[in-house]
C-alpha cells in the first residue's frame, strides 16, 4: 500500500511518484468556459439552468432565508454550536495578529510618503458541500474577511435535491455572522459572483476551496476579481525520527488519504525501523477504517515512505514537494525548523496532528496546495485588503529633483512624462 523509497538511489523514481502541478483535463475546461459564457451573458437565467443540470433542482430562491438561518442555529446541537464559537474565537484571534496599519512618513523636503490599507467592498466565500458539508471552511474564510472589515460578505454552498443547504453550514454561518448566503454551487456561482448576474452581486474577491470545476472557474475569473490560490487535492508530508509514535503517523496519513483518492500523504524518515512499523500499523489499521477504499487508492497511487540519511536530508526532500501540510514528529522540531523552506502549515511535534489545525487551533487551514506553497501563503487578512501608495510631493522638493525626473523620461523616451515634469519647473 505505502512503497518505499531510498532517496539516495531512487531519487528520479521518486521525483515522479511525487511530482504534483495544478493541471486541468480538456472536457473540464470546455464546460468550464461555456458556463462562464453562458452566465455571463444570461445571467440568472444561466445560473439556475446550470443548478438545475447539475444540483438537480429548479431553485425559485437563490438565497437562503434569514429565518432558516437562524432556525439552523437555535436547533443546533449545544455541543456542536460551543465548539463552533470556541473555534471560531480562535481563528479570529489569530487573524487579528495579520493586520496591517496603513503608514506615512515624512521625506527631504517636505515630502510625504505613506501607504493606506484599506478593506475590499465585497467578497465571496465558497464552501464546499457535494460530498460532505465543511462548515469548518466557512469559518476559515469568514474569519480574516471579518477582521479585514470588508463591508459585504457573501457566501454560497450547493444545496441538495430538495433545495436545502446543510444545517450545519447555516450553523456556522449564524456563528460567523453571515447572513447574505446563497444555494448555488460550481462553476456556475463563481462565474455568477465574478460578474454579476440580475439577483447577484458582483464581488471583488473570491475564496474558498472546490471541486476541479470550481478551480479551474477561479481561475479562469482572475482579473474580473481577486481569488485566494487555486486549490487542489489535500497533501501532507510527515518528517519523522526514531522517536516517533507509528500510531499517530499512520492516523495522520489516513486523515489525509480519506478526504479524496487524489490526496497524497509522504512520510519521510531516516529511520528504517520506524518505516517498518509505520507500514505494518497501516495494513493493520486500514479494515477498520469507514473510508478504506480512498484511503487505499490515496496511498497507493499518491503516497510514499522515503528513506533519507539524515533530518536535515529529509527537510531537503520536504521542500522538492512544497507541502500543504508538514508536520515534524521528531523529538527536537524546532532544531530543524530552519532546514524548511516551503510549506503551507508547520505543525510542531507529535501532539500537533494538522487535525488541530483544520478546526481548531486559529490558523487558516485554507493553504497553497500542489506545490504551490513555494510562493502562495495561507488565507489570511491581508488577501482582503488593498494597499494604495500615497505621495505628496512639495514644489520645494519638484523644483530640486524634477529636471532629473524628466531626464529619466527622456531616457524613456516619453515625451508627455517629461514635459508633464518641465511645464510645473517653469511655473517655480
């Protein structure tokens, strides 16, 4: 189920069992574009087609009542709502730590310079709900949108055959404070938000994980609005030494593998004793797992256990893969934290299994996936916000530097742009 490799000799095999990009397959991408089109000429009319096709429903109301929301909440299970408030006042806290502070100062001559950070207007939060409800995710996008204080959240999860969106979802919705939600799922709700539609609002921003269908829509709508990254199948790469527990590394193997046979779990250890019992509790823990048959098909076409020399080797091989998820079951994490160079999320010890970050802990669990760790960043406050560089500059400051300023233009060869400089210099 889990093959082994020796990086020091199989390193090209290994590279390729690996090797993870953010592609999309042909037939995906002509339906993609031909409901971009359709809802951005038709609008409405589009949108509730494509529901129909696809969600199996004729919606007479897109939106989702504020009275079923709030029904949603008072019938919630007690426990479930505590944990959703505890949870959500975590993650809310964290972000708070992510705000930034617009800043002038002032320069020679009476020059004042700054930059203002300021929030977008509107933003959309997509949560998946085909396979399974995530309210989880509502509340990673909800949060840093609300610290941010962009003025009009919007969020759409699809519904079921009978119209109705999880209870859940509408739960953590009422937790969150997310009133204006939607029932509208796919590519269809992106393209519905990126332009606008009759009943829809165009937004600024969307977030928000999805199916390949709503990927590939993000991304075709970037530049109509801002998006988050472009999400693919979950991954987790555990960096494991001799003292580690083979128990908890298999459970965080199999927490991954069972969200989706695309999802990919890599143990990376310098230890072959510890790569022997992780394989052996694999074989024994799997019948008992609900999910048995994604987690086998996960770990067998997309996971691995690699053999490395050292800590600071398998930091190196870490790093080739870009990790959304890495987690360091070794007895000193922090000795080896500056060995790391890329990765969504970094969870520090055995006792921090990336389950506590998913819900609970406070940090976004909305992270750069397929490699793109090496330059994406976690959701965080700063995607719903905007930063407009500010320059007032002084005729005292013009009259020194501006004949510069212009030759810099003629250098350029933009006639306008100097002159633009020259024309003020001949009033001083």
């Amino acid at each position: 189920m889990l093959q082994l490799y020796r990086f020091a000799e199989e390193r090209s095999a290994l590279k390729e069992q690996l090797s993870r990009s953010v592609t999309f397959d042909s037939s995906a991408q002509s339906i993609v574009d031909e409901i971009l089109q359709q809802v951005r000429q038709n609008g409405d009319r589009a949108v509730l087609d494509y529901i129909e096709r696809f969600q199996g429903i004729r919606l007479s109301a897109m939106m989702v009542s504020p009275d079923a929301i709030e029904e949603a909440y008072r019938h919630a299970d007690p426990g479930f709502l505590a944990v959703l408030e505890e949870a959500y006042a975590n993650i809310v806290l964290f972000h708070q730590h992510e705000v930034e502070k617009s800043f002038f100062y002032e320069a020679a001559g009476g020059v004042v310079l700054g930059q203002r950070v300021t929030p977008m207007e509107k933003a959309l939060l997509y949560v998946p709900g085909g396979k399974a409800p995530y309210p989880s995710s509502l509340l990673m996008n909800a949060a840093p949108a609300k610290v941010a204080g962009v003025k009009d959240i919007f969020m759409t999860t699809p519904c079921d055959a009978s119209g109705e969106v999880s209870p859940n979802i509408l739960a953590a919705a009422a937790v969150a404070g997310i009133s204006s939600v939607y029932k509208l799922g796919g590519a269809q709700a992106i393209a519905a938000f990126a332009y606008g539609t009759e009943s829809i609002p165009k937004v600024d921003i969307i977030t928000g994980p999805g199916n390949k269908y709503v990927a590939l829509a993000k991304k075709q709508v970037f530049g109509h609005v801002a998006i988050d990254s472009i999400a693919g199948p979950s991954e987790v790469v555990i960096i494991a030494d001799e003292s580690a527990n083979p128990d908890f590394i298999v459970l965080d193997m199999f927490a991954q593998a069972e969200h989706d046979p695309d999802a990919s779990a890599v143990l990376i250890t310098p230890s072959e004793s510890l790569a022997a019992a992780v394989q052996e509790c694999a074989e024994a823990r799997l019948p008992a797992m609900l999910r048995r048959e994604i987690i086998a098909s996960s770990l067998q076409h997309n996971g691995a256990i690699v053999l490395v020399g050292s800590l600071e080797e398998a930091c190196t091989v870490s790093d080739m893969i870009a990790p959304e998820h890495l987690e360091l079951h070794v007895e000193h994490p922090w000795d080896i934290l500056p060995f790391i160079h890329h990765a969504g999320a970094l969870f520090m010890g055995g006792y921090s299994c990336e389950t506590v970050g998913d819900y609970f802990a406070g940090p976004n669990h909305t992270l750069p996936t397929n490699g793109t760790a090496r330059f994406f960043s976690p959701l965080s406050v700063r995607d719903f916000v905007k930063h407009t560089s500010i320059i007032s500059y002084s005729k005292q400051q013009l009259r020194r530097s501006g004949e510069k300023i212009a030759a810099f233009a003629d250098y350029e060869g933009l006639q306008a742009h100097a002159e633009a400089v020259r024309a003020r210099l001949r009033t001083l």
